[in-house]
C-alpha cells in the first residue's frame, strides 16, 4: 500500500486527543516501509500468476493489488468482489440521539499505483464466469508463457527504487 489514511473520532485520537479532533483525516506514508530482499541466488526468477476472482476481499485484494501494481505477477480470473482501494481498521461510534453503536471504517487503504478510481480489482487474464476446468488450464498455461515479469528495478509511487526480491 503506498498510504493509508484514518479519520480520527472520540475513540482513537489518542489520550487527550493528542492526535487531533474527531472527524480529522490523518494520512500515513507506508512507502518508507523497508524489507530486506532475500540473497539474488534464492530470488524466484519465473512468470507468477495470481488467480482472483468475485470472491476475493479485503487481505486477498491489497495482496492483488500490491502484486499487480509492481509487476510482480500477473493477475487471472474474474474482477474481485471487492473493490481495488479498502476501508479498515472499523471502530465503534456511539450514536448521540440513540446510543446505538455504529462500526465506521476510519482508515483508507490505497493501491501502490496510486489509483484512486473506485472499482474491483481487473485481472490481466481474464477468464469468463461460465468457464472451465479445461479454461483454467488454458489460462494457467497463457501466464506461464509469459516473460518474467519482474524486472532489475522499478519505482514506487513516490519514486523509490524497488530492488529484485521486492525489498525498497
């Protein structure tokens, strides 16, 4: 994810509202994350597809997403469920004229490209809803034809190199 923003309400901004009042939008920079690649002789070097499909959510979606947007895999199957960018994180809201409890998202989830248009996530490969055993076959052997997809280096939303293994 290349950033993640939260709306801040009477239960989590902090103790004395140190980070703010409730209804403010705070906003996380997630790119200066950094993971260690892995030693170049055990990088897979191969084509990887990634089936999704109606009934991927949620964890599935920001994985897709993440492998989509840096090259990583190629994406087969149908369009997810859920849509591309996700709301977290739910916290409870107490309503002021009832007492109902409401759970309302207050963090946003945002692909890496930086795409912001609501939508489900699109395969690269896309497999039709009346297909197959023998179509999947098919469109697990179409993703294995194809080149390694991961180049040397590629750039994150705010131009930080990605290195081959996935580490920034």
């Amino acid at each position: 994810m290349a950033q993640a923003r939260e709306r801040l309400n009477a239960d989590n901004n902090g103790l004395l509202g140190y980070r703010g009042q409730p209804g403010k939008m705070v906003a996380f920079d997630l790119t200066d994350k950094v993971i260690e690649p892995a030693d170049p002789q055990k990088h897979f070097s191969g084509p990887v597809a990634v089936l999704i499909d109606e009934l991927t959510y949620s964890a599935g979606i920001l994985f897709a997403t993440t492998l989509q947007d840096h090259g990583l895999a190629v994406l087969a199957g149908r369009p997810t469920g859920g849509f591309a960018n996700q709301t977290g994180n739910m916290m409870p809201s107490r309503l002021p004229n009832t007492g109902f409890t409401a759970y309302i998202a207050t963090r946003e989830f945002v692909r890496p490209s930086g795409d912001l248009r609501v939508g489900p996530v699109i395969p690269d490969l896309p497999l039709g809803a009346e297909s197959g055993p023998a179509d999947l076959l098919a469109l697990m052997q179409r993703a294995a034809a194809l080149p390694t997809i991961m180049p040397d280096k590629r750039k994150t939303v705010s131009a930080k190199t990605i290195h081959n293994g996935g580490g920034v």
